[in-house]
C-alpha cells in the first residue's frame, strides 16, 4: 500500500532550512571556541614573552653597569700600574735596615766606626759600556724585568767606612770579611795609617798617667770602600 504524506512542501522546506541553520551554528560556535582558545593561548605566549624580555631587559642593564664597573677598575688599576711601573723604576733595590745589620755583623770588637756613607753612582750606560773591551757593568735585574729597560734605580752604590781600629790587621780581616760577605764586593782601602789618639783613662788604669792624665795609645786610622753587590760585571769580548 503506497503512503501518502499529507505534509505540505513549505513545512518540509523550512524544517530542512532549521536543521541546516542548526548545523551552521554549531560550526560557528566551534569556530568561535577555537578562536577564544588560540587568543588566550597567544596572549599567555605574549605574556611569557613579555616577562622574559623585561627579565632580558633587567639582565641588559645589570651587564651594563658590570662593564662600566668594569671599566672603571680597569682604569684604576691601569693607573696603579702605571705608578707601581715607575716605583720600580726608581726602586733602587737595597735594604738599608738588612746592610746595616750585616756591616755591624762584620766590624770586630777592636774596631770603631767614626762615617759611614752610602754614595750612589749611576750604572754604566750601553754607549759608555759598548766603547769598553775589557768589562761592561749593568744592574741586576729581577725576574720579569723587561729586557734593556732603562730605570732611574738602575744605580751602583759606593760605601765608605772611616774609622779607626786597634791595629792594621784588623783592618785587613774587615777587607777579607767585606769581600767575603755576599752583600759587598770590590772591598779596597782608601787609605791606612798608624794615629795617636788621647784617651782618658779608665778605672782599670787609673792612676797610670800623672794626675788622671789623658793617655796616647797607638792605633791604626783607615778609611775603606766598596760597593754594594746590586751590579755585576760582564765580560767584553
């Protein structure tokens, strides 16, 4: 038995446009859910971005002032090398403490000192040094020294002992000690001679001269050089 539908066209028709009207909104509403979706998802990537360029920005300006800090200590201690080049310079390398100490260490019970002095003497230059055939004298160098350079400290120092002692060969032992001892060389006299000075008498002699007289004893005057051992000699071909 054939059905009849009794259903007008136009029922159909509209039942068939609600149907496609429903499907476009539950796309659109997809559509727009993706959409909310990605926009919240791209503004949390911004924000992430966003926080680590500032933190990028913060490090950028922490790194700036760490070079000009840096910088600036650079300056610093390239003034204070600057200085500590020219002590070095004009460091003329002797211990006056440590040279006292060895000559008191050196001049004997029978000797008494009336002058020491401490001359300096600028060391030989390279022209000077290169007209010579025989020796050439520069400075000792400590290590590290750049090679050839020329210092203001760069200085021999001459001593001088004037004194008087009890007798020649006391003075001959302080040569021998001095020559010997490893912060002089060259140790020479000046001069030696027999004196007579006038002592007073001591609690020991008393009464040996008329009335507490002063008593002449005989002893030997001399003066000595030498020079500190802050040079060495080399020899020239």
């Amino acid at each position: 038995m054939k059905e009849i539908d009794f259903l007008p066209e136009w029922y159909l028709e509209g039942k068939r446009h609600r149907v496609h009207m429903r499907r476009q909104y539950v796309a659109l509403t997809i559509v727009f859910l993706g959409m909310m979706t990605y926009n919240l998802t791209s503004a949390h990537r911004i924000s992430r971005a966003t926080a680590e360029v500032a933190k990028l920005e913060s490090r950028r300006v922490q790194a700036e002032k760490a070079t000009e800090r840096f910088d600036a200590i650079t300056r610093e201690l390239g003034a204070h090398q600057a200085k500590a080049d020219l002590l070095d310079k004009v460091d003329s390398r002797i211990d006056p403490a440590a040279l006292v100490a060895e000559i008191s260490h050196l001049i004997g019970a029978n000797i008494v000192l009336s002058r020491v002095e401490f001359i300096s003497e600028p060391v030989q230059s390279k022209e000077a040094a290169a007209k010579r055939t025989s020796t050439a004298v520069r400075a000792v160098e400590r290590p590290g020294a750049a090679a050839g350079a020329a210092k203001l400290g760069d200085m021999k120092f001459r001593i001088v002992l004037a004194g008087i002692a009890a007798g020649s060969d006391d003075v001959g032992a302080l040569v021998c000690r001095l020559e010997e001892s490893s912060y002089f060389r060259q140790a020479q006299f000046s001069f030696s001679r027999n004196n007579t000075i006038q002592v007073a008498p001591t609690k020991a002699t008393d009464g040996a001269g008329p009335d507490g007289a002063k008593q002449a004893l005989q002893v030997s005057e001399f003066e000595i050089t030498c020079y500190l051992a802050n040079f060495e000699e080399i020899e020239k071909g």
